[in-house]
C-alpha cells in the first residue's frame, strides 16, 4: 500500500493503518532499533511503541514522508532506551561504537540546548560538505550503519570512510564552535 | 552536552539530508560482498562506471568540459542542473531503470510461523508459464521520494471519482467535490529546499496541483486520487468463516460494485506481525482474458475490501500507464541467476542470498510509484536467523524481487550501457517549447508531396528501364539495423549518388517470398528511400523492427559485390491493421495496379507515426500482400525476360533503393557483405563538400588545397548573438545565412597542448536556416572544438570541415565530429580515434532546436588533437610555439596533492628522517623537475570513475604484481567478477585456446596463492590501485622485499623489522598518511612505507620521458618513495594500497618545470602560497619549520614537504608533526587554489 493511502488511514482513524505500516515498515523500523540497542526484543517493542507513537501523532501530523517519519519516531525511542539500559550495562551495538567516535566533537561538558535548534546547524553544516561526506555521516550516526556498509555503498574502502567521516566530524566541530556551540 | 545527547539531536535532522542519506542506502545495485578483502570488488566498481555512463549519456547537457564537469558517481546522487533526460532506446525499445526501493515490501521481512504455506494468494500466470514477452509501462506520474508528484492528471482524478460514485448509484451532477492537496501545507520555500537540495531539480508542477477529490452522499464516500479511488461505506456485517468467507460476502453483495464483468477473488498474505497474528488482504481483480492480461488486471487494476467497525472500505486501483511495449522476459531460473549477481530491487534486509533457502517464486509486477511497471518475480527466501526464530517462535523470509524483464533493458544492469543504448530522441513540440517548430510534425505536413496520380503506366515511368521484364522477387523484411549513411559507403562496390540523403541504409531480414509464397530467413542490406531529410514529405526512415515489402530486379538477385545495390522496389510498409497484414505503399501511384488497392485507406492509416521519428509516412493505398503479388507476378510472367547478362550496370543509379550483393541460398555468399575491412587511411578520408550531403571528398585534398598556419581552439559558447546584434557588432563582418555569431571562451589549445584564458568572438557553421541539414546553432554552454586558419580577426571563422562537439563522459574528454561522413582511421598510433558509435550518440538535440545535431564519429579529445597536430605539423600547416612556453600551468589540487590528514608521531624529529633520497639531488640553476599528470582524472573531488576500465590492463598488473611478490607464474589464476557473462564466455574461449592456465576458472579478478589476495580496482577516480592483502603470519616467498615500520616511531619501525622481517630490504618513510585520526581514538592503525622491487617502478616506467642519468635515477626513487607504500592493519593483516600502477598509461608527463630550492619554497610557504592539510589551522608556519623532504603527490607534482612541530594542536603531544606542501616548480607555472 501507498504511504500516502496508508497515512490516509491514520487520518480517517482506521487501525488498518498500524497493520499497513508495521507491514510496510517492520523491517526498517526494526533495523534502526537493532543498531542502536541490539536486542531483538527491544527491537520488537520499539516497533510497537513507534506505531503508537504515530497513531497518536497522525493526525494532526500528516507526514510527507511516512517512513521517514517512522523512523525518526523509533531512532528517538531507541536512544531514550539506550540511555536507561546504557546505566546498567554496555551495549553492544554499532550505535555505541558511532558514540564513541563523538568524542573529537561532543566533550561531555556544557549546559543545557536546544536539540533542534544543533539538528539544524548540523544539518547546515551538512550542505557545505560533499555528497559522500554527508550520506555517509547520516548513515553512521543517524541509522548507525557500519563503516563496511557504507564503504561497499560508496564503493569505497572502510579506511577510506573512516578519513571521509574524521574529517567531516572535524569540520562539523570547527563549524559549531564558530556558530558560537559550547559542546 | 554529552554525546548521547548529540546523538539523539540527529533525530530531528532534516527530512530530506535523511531521505537522501537513505537513498544511498537502497542503491538499487548490490555489490558483492567478499569476506576478506576490504575493498571494493571490481564490479561494483565497474558498475558505478556504467551508472556514470548512463547518467551521462540521458543528460547529455550536464556532462560537459572543461574538469570541474561533475560526474554522478550512482544513480542515488541527484544531478546538478535542472535538465530534462533524453530517453534512451534499447533494441528499439525504452530504457527502464530500477526503482530505488521496493515500494510494495518496504524493506523488511516476513514472519511466518510454518514456512511459505501460510501464504495465500492468485497466481493468474505461474512462473513456468511466463511468456516470452510481457508488456512494461511507463507510470505517467514521476515521484520523487516516492511521495512528490512531477505531475497529477486532474482529469483522471475525476474521472476515477466519477466511475467509482457511478458504480455506487451516486448521481454525479449532484455531488459536491472537493479537491485537496497536502502538499500545500509546505511553504514554496520549504519545497524548493527540498528539491534543490535533495532531488536537484525545480519543484515540479504536480506539487501544487490537486492530488484528490472527495466526495460524499446517501452515507457514501468516495475519495479518489489519479490510480484509484476509495469508497466507504456503511454496512452491517455477520460474521465470517475467515478470509474465505468475507470474500465471498462481498462477491454476492457488493460484486456489482467492483467495475468487473468477471471479478475473481486474490486473499493475499499469510505473514505475521510481531504479535503472531496474521495479516490477509482481500481483494478482487478482472478475470477475463489471458493469464499475462489477469496478471495485470491483478497487479494493476484491482479492488482491495477491508472491514471497518461501521462498514467497508472499497479501494480502487485503476492504474494506467504507458504502454512501451512487449519486453522480452527472463524465466524463473535466470531470474535466480540474477538474485545471485545482485540484480534485485533492494528489499529485505540482510544478505542471505542462498539458492538452497528458495521456497517459493511469484509472478507480479513492480507498480507502485516506481517510474516503470515491468514484470517481476517475488522470490521468498528463508533466512534461517536463530535469534529471531528462537526469540519469536517464526522464520524469517525475505522477499527479493528480480525484474521479469531482460536486464540488458534496465540502466543498472550494466549491460545496457551509454555505448550500447539509443538515446535517439524522438523530440516533440512540448520538450522544447521555445523552439521555432520549424522541423517538427504537429498535426500538418510542412512539405508533403501529394500522392503522384495514376496517369503514368510502369512503362512510361521507367521508360528508359525494362521494368517489366526486370522485376525479381518480391519479398517481406524485417529491419534490423539502421546502417549509419558513411557505413554503407563503403559498402563494397556502392557508387554514391547525389540523392543519398533522402535514403536510408538497412541490415534486415527477409522473412516471405510473396511471389513463391514461402517462409524465408536470410539476412540483406538494403537501400530504401526515405530518411531523415525526407521526413516532412511523408518519407520517414524504417526503424528495427518495422517490416517492409521489397520489389527487386533480377540482376540484384545474381549480382556479385561489385554489383550491389542494383534492384529496386516500391515502398511498402507492411502493417497489421484489425487483424488483417496489409501493404501500404508510400509514393508513386501505378496504374497497372490500382485495381489491386484495397478500399482500407483512412485518414488514419494515412498518417501512421513510424517509431522512428514523430512524422508520418504518407500512402497512396493499401494493398492485400498476396493480391497485389499475384498482380506483380503476372506482370513479371508476361513479360520477355532479358537475359541477366545483358543487364547494365549500374543502370539504375543512385537514389533507387535494393540490396547489396548476392541473394543466392549460400549464406557464405551473404556473409561477404560485410564491410570492407582494408584501411582506408592515407588514401581517401571522406568529408562532405556538400554539408549532409553525405557526399564524400579526399581529406589530403582538403589540407593540400590549404595554407597557412592553423590553429585549433576548444572553447565554450557564452553567449548567441541574434543576426541583428551581430550585424551591429561587426560592422565589416558579413554574416553568412548559415553561420551564427557566437562569444566563446576559449579555454585549451589542442595544438600546442596547454590552456587557454581569453574571450573571442566566432562565426560557427549552423544557423536556423541549416538546422534541418543537421547543423542547427549551438547552445550557451555548448563546448566545441574548432580549428581555424590564418583568421586572426576580429570574428574568427572557423573550418567547416574539422568542428567537434565536446563531451566529458566519465572523466573521459570525447569529441564529436560534427555531420561529416566518418572518417576512417586505422593508424594504430592513434587508437581511441575512431571509436565505435551507438546509434543513439548520432545525434543530439540541443537546446536550441529541435532538429538534430548530427554527429558522424567520435573521439577522444587527446587523439584528435594529437592527430591534427601531428598532420598538420607534417604538412606544414602548424609551428608549435616555443618549447618554453608551452610549458603548461600546473593546477594544483590539494586533495590529490596532500596523502591525507597528515599528523606524523614521531616521537622525534630525528624519526622523520628516512630513506628518501631527496638531499643527493643538487639543485643548481635551470635545473628542473618533471611533472606528470593524471590522465584518467585530476579532480578528486569529483570522485568519478574511469569510464573505461581496462581489463586487459587490470590484469597484466595484477600479474605483475603477483610475480613482483615472487609467486610462480604457472600458479597464478586470475579471476574476474567483473566482466559480463558475453565477456566471460570470450575469455573461457580464450582460456580453450591461449591462456589455459590463466583463465581457467574466471570468477574472481584476485589471484590467490597461499594468504596473500590482491584485488584491483579503479578508486577514487584517480588511477588504478591495486589492493594486497597479505594474512597474518603468512610467510612471503623468498626474495620478495618489503619493507615496513609499525607504530609511531622509527625505534619501534626497526624494532618490528627486526622482529618479523629482517632478511628484507627496506627503507623508512614518512610519506604516508600518519595518523589518520589522531584526535579519534583510532590511532591503532600502523603505516609503512615500502620501496622495493616487488611492487614494480612507478613513473616513468619504459616511457622514455625520464632519460637513464644519475640525477634522473635519484628522482625515479623520489617517486617511487613518495607513491609506493603498505599499509598493515592493526590486526597484523598487510594491506599494501595506493601503490600506482606500474604502467605509464595513467599519468602522462607534462613536461621539465624550473625547480625551486627549498629555501625559496619557505619564502612561498611564508607567503601563504601553500598546501594544507589538517593543519592549516596550528598558527604554524615557515618558522616553524623543523624538517623538510622532497616529495611526488599523487597529482604527479613534486612538493617540499614541510614537518611543523603539532604539540598543543588538537591534543598533539611533543613529537607529534604537521605538513605544509609547496609545489617545488617555479611559482609562475603554479595554479595554487584559493
């Protein structure tokens, strides 16, 4: 089915739409959970409170782009997971090593902010670099994919990727803290 | 701020950087994945290379010259200009591409609880029954990101309202419809944001235009959009016996309601959600006619029910797309085949390609918002992941679908390249609204030339012609291929005529013989009036495909070559119309058979749209084949036959169609039509005198009758002056009607080789006026290479005879030869002079007409300029300048310049010194250094692939290197995944017959022997690397040298020499990468640096741009210092990469440039004339200083490279260094960046 009937469904109520969407996008869904908390079950739950999420969200919302949006729904979910198991024990997931590779950026210090208002910077930042630099860093610390899976899209090396996405953090540094970021 | 907390800000990155990040994530190829080797597979990355040459040759505008042209690395990167694609024909049918993503399954799997019997649904048309050929069309709407519309059909959106409210009893004059459109929630800059930015094209119209319709009466509502249309309504119902039952409710109930004279029910589905629970979709789909036509009624136009607490819901499908036409299938096993090269629209997640776990295969088609509607198999494959089967109690399947259509139609495919496909554009009024319609058919027939009356018998038509007693045969043909016009002239014995432009070449096949009226296959070439040129007067050419009716003398029939293309035949277009084959007969009305006309004759099959070109052939008649073939047969047997061997000649000349050679029954006859394989170079190249006359002339000709100096310019075109404005420029300047006034900036000169800076003014041939001829004006941006001579004035007018098109394809410069006939090399010095054109490159419609430019051979921009220049110096007619200045600038690029993000933990400074042998290199007055360049590519940045990847090539290095590392010859198998399986079956045959014991067994391009792999690909766009991959504690053959250093510092370099390879030579570098990410914890990785043997010399090898002297031996090492080098990974594994292919085919040397000391290098570095790297930013500098060497960047210039203390930068600890580069060439032949 469509997103855009499958939206129409949330819109008109139907419940149909949760089992078109987890139809549609378990998989996706499930993938982005799995790389962030790596643990099935979690992964399951994260897709269920991801449909529960949108279905109390849509309407008013009425999302251009359904998966997307989905996705964005389960990566925060996730993280908000990962921040309560993270306190009992190390995860083992790709997402912790991308984490950890935030060090030369992020320096666990400063104050509160404003997560949209550094989305936006960062996704400024993003325009000026070049196509690879910016799906590849989106790919590594936004759906946390390997650098191997990355390397073989780009047909590229990982150590290729790995230079490619240092100097993107570096210059992602560099441009917040001119953008006056105390991170 | 912690780093989860910056992590979990990325959620609310943008909508598009997302989408496009995921796009590049469902890159519709997939590549193979190896276990060991780290990098990139040959065909991935000849497949990107085929991607670039796709993209390139469908818009054809944005590939131009000069080297900041950008090059699509894969379809996901979204052009950079707004252009329109041409599309591109593959065997007479369009092009298809692949749709990111599998829209219908959403990228994930299914659950099943007992294996692929949980599903259900129709399979109007199995897997084995699949017919040779199925329909593919065109979805009229193009989406992009699966959501934006490029267009909605209004019309279509009521219509499907209409129907629907019909169907339901509603009356549609009453009901009150409201149109919607979500998008325009979005601000206008929102959406030309994301469409800019994401899809790199405007915001197309459909955005703002209705996407639906709704209404609603009597407790109905109807809501529709262009596919389809949902109604909803109230209904109690009983209870169901499952799926089953509910199906059958709705057939008794509502089946009126369905739009379907046979509706035949299809429950779907069987998989289960996380719950267990299983997930069926009901619906119905028209089950009148054949199973290919159910198939598609059930993929396309069906009718989905769902229930609802209040009622039903009723979804329409009426999807109609574009016919493109019946595309040859591939069967289920080929379709496996293909899921295992990776040719499948990306749907599942994971990798488990096995062809053991394949449980079940469908047929359907992929529709949903993809740009084609083709045929697809669905193929279920167990994935047999313990923790999910343990965890929930279910398998998981994957779903992978592989087009049912034949690969080589699809772009991704690869085999469907830019030089196999036909972008010939069928061009319309619409694509190019501007255009003064001059050339194109719109409904009037600008130069139509009624049909002749029938006042004039065979006799007084061919009055100095025995027509009677010469007629042959009488045959149907199918053409195969259009001859380009310069082929077939030199066809063996053809003489051409004056009226070769208003005919058209053919290889074909004769399928009948109307006269004995029997079934034929033989294979002809023929010459058939009708042409391009002839298209406005109802003549259009044939295209593959189209089948004609042949008239032929007797003398074709037992000519031998010298003979050939002596017959004639009236023009018959052989049509199938209500079911019954005709002949319609463009041309000359004949009395002798008008009582053999049929009264089928319309107004339609009058004006019939050949697939060819947009204009209509014009008939006087329709015939019945086999009437008017008795007719012809009596005439033919009434006549007295003149004997064959008092046929002329000749006689009928030129301009009269027939085929070439023998038509005897031994094909061996045939088979020597082929063309005349003798070089023709040096003693006649044809060029039109007459422009698109076709008509040949002698090239030496040309250039004797010629004087002067010439001169030969590539330039782009910056501005087109009206011939008002024109006129008033140049006063004194006389405009010819079939020139234009161009600016151009001129950027190369392709004599003296070096670039060009300067503006001019230029008459070019082609006009308004001369558009039909194939020489319509040129577009601003249009790049063009031109010479010209003794015309240094004011307007510079340019030779006819020698105007090229340029073109960059795939980083590659090509150059078009403008409408003349082809010229035929075959000098072997110039090898890529002549290179071998697809139909489709011919011609080109630019921006400002609609005609065609026509393009008669293709070259390489560095052949054709090494050509001219060398034949014109011969004959006197080009003095190169003075040596000394045609030194060329240097464009310096920091990216291939620098290795790197270089910080260097030495420990100390006295670590960086190493075996570079740079200080025995005196520098004295007018010393200089050579430079070299790349001549793949020189801009990183682009990270474009080779266009043409030599496999020939890749091999004999992979040997090279193979032997290098002291492996026995006899055991050394190469492999190739890259090739195609045409090109692997060629070198199997080659293995049968030469090379037994290296391609025996050609799967792989690695070469395996003990623990050491090597992979060679073409990388970053700059040269061909070869990748060697050594395993842990794998004990390299005696004699080969590696030299190596683990860590940070020379002490633990020698250490770890000593320690694992002591008995091999080495030398100590610091050329390489560093530390890649000092600041990023990764500092685990080592570096080395070889210089030895195994790996072969770099630069200049066996070129003789470098003579044999001791200061040139001291550079050679410099070189192979800088550039040959190992990487060992943390794990032990050795990885030697980047070291440069040992061949001198990728870097070609510039030239000898004044060398600088480094003391003057410290004054430019002080200057700020520099080359960064990471450390731009330390505040350090020349006086900073600590240690200096002489380097070769990968860009092939020599640099000093200056070592600055980095302590206190970025975490740097004491012994950490920062590098400057200055190019180590005189500052005057240096372009430094900004």
């Amino acid at each position: 089915m469509q997103d855009d009937m499958i939206v129409d469904l949330f819109w008109q109520r139907e419940e149909a739409a949760l089992a078109e969407a987890q139809n549609k996008y378990q998989g996706y869904l499930s993938k982005i959970a799995m790389n962030i908390l790596a643990d099935i079950e979690d992964a399951r739950e994260i897709v269920n409170e991801t449909l529960f999420r949108a279905w109390n969200s849509i309407p008013p919302q009425r999302p251009s782009l359904l998966r997307t949006y989905l996705g964005k729904i389960a990566r925060e979910i996730s993280i908000d997971r990962y921040r309560t198991v993270h306190r009992k024990k190390r995860v083992a997931s790709e997402f912790t090593v991308s984490l950890d590779e935030l060090g030369d950026i992020v320096s666990d210090g400063g104050g509160e902010f404003d997560g949209r208002l550094l989305a936006e910077a960062v996704d400024s930042y993003l325009k000026t670099v070049s196509y690879e630099a910016r799906t590849a860093f989106i790919q590594r610390y936004y759906f946390a994919d390997t650098f191997r899976e990355i390397a073989e899209r780009q047909g590229s090396t990982e150590s290729a990727v790995k230079s490619l996405l240092f100097r993107t953090r570096r210059g992602l540094k560099k441009y917040l803290e001119e953008e006056g970021w105390q991170i | 701020m912690n780093k989860l907390d910056f992590m979990a800000a990325l959620t609310y990155l943008s909508d598009p950087a997302i989408e496009e990040a995921e796009a590049a994530r469902e890159a519709p190829i997939k590549k193979r994945r190896r276990p060991w080797l780290k990098f990139t597979a040959i065909a991935a990355c000849a497949a990107l290379v085929l991607l670039a040459g796709f993209a390139l040759s469908r818009s054809v505008h944005i590939n131009r010259l000069p080297d900041n042209t950008a090059v699509p690395e894969n379809s996901a990167e979204p052009d950079t200009e707004y252009e329109t694609p041409l599309p591109v024909i593959v065997d007479g049918l369009p092009q298809l591409s692949m749709p990111s993503e599998d829209s219908e399954s959403g990228g994930g799997g299914v659950f099943l609880k007992n294996g692929t019997e949980d599903l259900k649904g129709a399979e109007p048309l199995l897997p084995a029954d699949i017919p040779e050929k199925m329909p593919v069309y065109k979805n009229p709407t193009k989406f992009y990101g699966g959501v934006y519309p490029d267009f909605t059909d209004v019309n279509k959106i009521r219509e499907n309202l209409d129907a629907c409210a019909r169907a339901w009893g509603l009356d549609i004059a009453e009901l009150t419809v409201t149109e919607e459109n979500p998008f325009s929630e979005y601000s206008a800059a929102e959406l030309e944001r994301i469409f800019s930015d994401v899809y790199g094209v405007p915001v197309p119209e459909g955005v703002y235009q209705t996407q639906s319709m709704s209404a609603e009466a009597e407790g109905i509502s109807v809501t529709a959009n262009q596919y389809g249309a949902t109604v909803t309504v109230k209904a109690d119902l009983p209870e169901f016996d499952g799926e089953d039952g509910f199906a059958k409710y709705i057939l008794e109930n509502y089946g009126d309601k369905l739009l379907m004279s046979a509706p035949e029910t299809n429950i779907t589905g069987g998989g289960r959600n996380a719950d267990g629970k299983q997930i069926f979709t009901v619906s119905f789909y028209e089950g009148e006619g054949g199973a290919a036509e159910r198939l598609i009624n059930k993929e396309l136009r069906s009718v989905s029910v769902i229930r609802e607490d209040s009622g039903l819901k009723f979804s329409y499908s009426f999807k109609e797309g574009e016919l493109l036409g019946e595309y040859p299938t591939v069967a289920a096993d080929e379709a496996i085949e293909l899921l295992e090269q990776g040719f499948y629209l990306e749907a599942a997640e994971g990798d488990v390609i096995s062809r053991e776990n394949i449980e079940k295969i469908e047929l359907g088609y992929v529709s949903g918002s993809s740009e084609y509607w083709f045929p697809c198999y669905k193929i279920w494959i167990y994935d047999p992941d313990g923790a999910i089967e343990r965890v929930m109690n279910m398998k998981l399947y994957n779903v992978y679908t592989v087009p049912a259509t034949e690969p080589r139609y699809f772009a991704e495919s690869g085999l469907s390249t830019a030089e196999e496909a036909a972008p010939l554009a069928p061009f319309s009024a619409e694509d190019i609204p501007e255009y003064q319609n001059a050339g194109y058919y719109d409904g009037v027939m600008r130069d139509a030339k009624p049909a002749t009356s029938a006042d004039e018998s065979l006799e007084e038509l061919f009055s100095d012609r025995d027509f009677n007693a010469q007629i042959g045969s009488f045959y149907k043909v199918r053409v195969n291929e259009t001859l380009d016009g310069s082929d077939a002239l030199w066809l063996n014995g053809y003489t051409t005529g004056a009226q070769d432009d208003q005919a058209t070449f053919y290889r074909a096949t004769v399928l009948y013989d109307y006269f004995a009226e029997k079934a034929m296959d033989k294979d002809i070439i023929f010459r058939m009036s009708g042409s391009v040129k002839m298209q406005e007067s109802g003549s259009p050419p044939y295209t593959s495909g189209d089948e004609a009716a042949l008239l032929l003398f007797r003398d074709s029939e037992v000519s031998d070559f010298n003979r050939a293309f002596k017959c004639y035949a009236f023009v018959y277009d052989v049509e199938n119309i209500d079911g019954g084959e005709y002949l319609l007969a463009r041309g000359q009305r004949v009395p002798e058979l008008e009582d053999s006309l049929t009264d089928y004759m319309t107004d339609e099959t009058a004006s019939i749209v050949t697939s060819s070109t947009y204009n209509p052939a014009v008939y006087h008649g329709a015939y019945d084949p086999e009437e008017l073939a008795q007719k012809l047969k009596e005439i033919v047997d009434g006549a007295e036959k003149t004997p064959l061997e008092n046929l002329s000649e000749g006689r009928f000349g030129p301009g009269v169609l027939g085929f070439g050679g023998s038509f005897k029954e031994e094909p061996a006859e045939v088979a020597a039509l082929e063309y005349v394989s003798e070089p023709i170079y040096e003693r006649q190249i044809p060029i039109d005198t007459i422009p698109g006359s076709g008509t040949p002339i002698n090239f030496e000709n040309v250039l004797n009758d010629l004087s002067g100096q010439f001169s030969g310019i590539a330039y782009e075109i910056t501005n087109v002056y009206t011939r008002e404005e024109a006129e008033n420029l140049h006063e004194n300047f006389d405009l010819p009607d079939e020139r234009t006034l161009y600016r151009a900036h001129a950027f190369y000169d392709v004599l003296n080789d070096r670039p060009l800076d300067y503006y001019f003014d230029i008459a070019g041939w082609g006009s308004a006026k001369m558009q039909e001829d194939g020489y319509p004006p040129r577009a601003i941006g249009d790049r063009m290479l031109s010479f010209f001579n003794d015309n240094d004035r004011e307007v510079k007018v340019p030779n006819s005879n020698f105007e090229f098109m340029l073109f960059e394809i795939g980083g590659v410069k090509i150059a078009y030869h403008i409408c003349k006939s082809r010229i035929r090399f075959e000098s072997a010095a110039y090898p890529n002079l002549d290179l071998e054109m697809a139909e489709s490159e011919k011609e080109i419609v630019t921006t400002t007409s609609n005609n065609p430019i026509r393009f008669t051979q293709k070259s390489t921009l560095r052949s054709i300029s090494d050509f001219m220049r060398t034949e014109l110096y011969n004959r006197g007619l080009f003095t190169p300048d003075e040596p000394a200045d045609a030194l060329a600038t240097v464009t310096v690029v920091p990216e291939a310049a620098s290795l790197g993000d270089e910080i260097y933990s030495a420990g100390s400074v006295e670590n960086l010194d190493s075996g570079n042998p740079w200080r025995q290199l005196e520098i004295s007055e007018g010393d200089t250094l050579p430079v070299y360049e790349r001549v793949m590519s020189r801009n990183m940045e682009q990270n474009g692939m080779i266009e043409n990847v030599d496999r020939g090539f890749m091999r004999e290095a992979l040997r090279f290197y193979a032997i290098g590392f002291g492996f026995d010859p006899d055991k050394i198998v190469i492999e190739d995944n890259s090739l195609t399986p045409q090109e692997l079956e060629k070198i199997s045959e080659s293995a049968r017959t030469e090379l037994p014991e290296e391609y025996a067994e050609p799967t792989e391009m690695s070469f395996k022997e003990g623990g050491v792999e090597v992979d060679i690909c073409v990388t970053d766009g700059m040269f061909y690397r070869v990748d060697i991959g050594i395993e842990k504690g794998f004990e390299l053959p005696e004699g080969a040298k590696v030299g190596f250093y683990f860590g940070a510092s020379r002490e633990e370099a020698e250490n770890a020499e000593a320690a694992l390879l002591a008995e091999y030579e080495w030398l100590i570098g610091n050329n390489d990468a560093g530390k890649t990410a000092v600041n990023s914890g990764q500092s685990e990785n080592c570096f080395v640096t070889m210089y030895h043997p195994c790996v072969g010399e770099f630069i200049p090898y066996d070129d003789g741009t470098l003579p044999e002297t001791d200061r040139n031996d001291i550079i050679k090492t410099i070189i192979n210092f800088s550039l040959n080098n190992i990487d060992f990974m943390d794990d032990g594994t050795i990885y030697c990469y980047g070291i440069p292919n040992a061949f001198e085919t990728q870097y070609r040397k510039v030239g000898d440039y004044p060398m600088i000391t480094p003391e003057e290098a410290l004054e430019l570095l002080r200057s700020g004339s520099y080359v960064w790297t990471a450390f731009e930013d330390s505040g350090r500098g020349a006086d900073d200083v600590e240690y200096t060497e002489l380097i070769y960047g990968r860009d092939g210039v020599p640099y000093y490279k200056f070592y600055c203390s980095a302590e206190g930068w970025r975490g740097c600890e004491a012994g950490d260094y920062g590098v400057f580069y200055v190019p180590a060439i005189a500052p005057e032949y240096v372009d430094m960046p900004e």
